[in-house]
C-alpha cells in the first residue's frame, strides 16, 4: 500500500471559492465532482512548493496570500491513502489560463454544497468556513465513495444518517 501526497487549494475572492469541476479527465476518481485546485507532490517539494506549482498550472495564478489549514487522511477502501495538505489562499496575481482537469468556476460560498462533492469535502469545507484553527481530518471510504467513518483531531465525528437505509413500509 502506498500512500500519496498533494495539497488542495481553496482560493477566496469576494465571498467565493475558484472551484474545478472535474470533466475532462478518463478514469479520473475526481470526475464529476466540485474540488479545489492543488495536486500531486513532485520529488522533493514541500508542501507550500507544490500548492505554488499546482495552482500556477491549473490556474495562471500565483498565490500571494495563502494559509496551510490542515491535513486530510483519505483513505480510499480501495487500499490507496492520500495525504492532503489543504490550503486557503485570500491573494494571487496574474491571468486564469484554460484548465485541462475540468472548468473553473468562481462559485459563491453560500452555494458551495448544492455543488457535486464528495461528503467528505463537506466536512472540511465547513472546517473551513468556521476559521477553525489548524486541523487534521481523517476521511475513510467504503470503496465505491461512501464515506463511513470520519475523525477530526484524533476524535471520531458522528456522520449524518443519509446513507442508512429507510425502512420500506
């Protein structure tokens, strides 16, 4: 089992996110789904190196104000386990270039989670949202994207009953 490491940038911008709506990509874990912008570490880049990197090729822009919030533990079901280092960022220069993961999309805070996102992003976007100070998440799946279990700090966080089957009357 190997585990992986990338960053994931939410970039803010009068009350919105830059948010990638994943389309373009085959085979894509992501596809179809509503994400930040970050990737995959290259060999030997620290995190803030690779949040620089990726933003830059995705969007054209280069972060001049950003903030490291927290890592996330995924952990697929699938025996893959990424380490995400998630970023905020509040400042950037330069021009949007055409992204070839998917479409960018400044979308207001507010209407983020009407959005197709995987549950476990909810949990850190509302993280996020409520300032809270510099966390770890641990986000676990069952395999075919259900989130089953999650912990935040080292402490399991009780998940929503939505994926409870209803009783048939």
């Amino acid at each position: 089992m190997t585990a992986r490491l990338s960053t994931l940038c939410y970039i803010e911008q009068e009350n919105k996110y830059l948010m990638l709506h994943r389309t373009t990509k085959e085979n894509d874990i992501n596809k179809d789904k509503w994400i930040g912008v970050g990737g995959h570490f290259e060999e030997g880049e620290s995190p803030e190196e690779c949040l620089l990197r990726e933003v830059k090729e995705e969007t054209g822009y280069t972060l001049t104000s950003y903030t490291f919030r927290g890592l996330v533990t995924f952990l697929s079901g699938n025996g893959e386990i990424e380490y995400m280092s998630l970023f905020t960022a509040d400042g950037f220069t330069g021009a949007p270039i055409p992204c070839d993961e998917g479409e960018l999309v400044w979308v207001e805070k507010t209407d983020i989670y009407k959005l197709d996102l995987w549950e476990g992003d909810k949990i850190f976007l509302r993280l996020l949202d409520e300032r809270s100070p510099f966390f770890s998440l641990k986000l676990v799946y069952d395999g075919r994207g259900r989130l089953i279990r999650a912990a935040l700090n080292g402490q399991d966080i009780e998940l929503k009953n939505r994926y409870k089957r209803r009783r048939q009357t």
